[in-house]
C-alpha cells in the first residue's frame, strides 16, 4: 500500500482526476485489536486492523490511502474510516 501526500501545496502542478473510495470498518469489541486498544500501551494494535493483508482492505492495496480516522464507540466497539485514491 502506498502512501503519499496528494494534497496539491503550492508550486505543484494542478490537480489531477482521480477516483476515491471510502471505506468504513466496524470493529468489535470482543476482537483482539480493539481488546489491546482499550488497555494502556503504544497504541500499534490499531495495525492489525488495517493491515492490507485483511479482509477487504486487501482490495486496495494499489491505491493510495490519503486519510484515515479512527474512533472507539461508548460500548467499546471501534471504527476505522479509510480514504482512498488512485489516478483516473
């Protein structure tokens, strides 16, 4: 998986098409990541759950992922939103 800034600062040249995709992840409680995330430690759990070797983030593992977001719910579930793109 790629990573790189696509944001178009100053002095690059003009944006280019591309095609996005987001894609939203509910993460469990009960999974072993999110039990690792909701304890003290370095916070690299969240790693595994990302990781392209998993479940359908292995669709992307061609495209650029240009943002992410994470959040852990009140009941102790998490989510995990990913931005994709790549040129048209």
């Amino acid at each position: 998986m790629q990573y790189r800034d696509m944001s178009g600062g100053r002095g690059q040249s003009p944006p280019r098409r591309v095609e996005r995709k987001l894609l939203v992840l509910r993460i469990e409680e009960e999974r072993e990541e999110m039990r690792a995330i909701n304890t003290p430690g370095d916070g690299s759990a969240i790693l595994g759950i990302v990781s392209h070797e998993n479940g359908p983030v292995a669709d992307y593992d061609d495209w650029a992922l240009v943002s992410h977001t994470f959040q852990v719910l009140p009941e102790g579930a998490g989510v995990v939103s990913l931005l994709f793109e790549r040129p048209l």
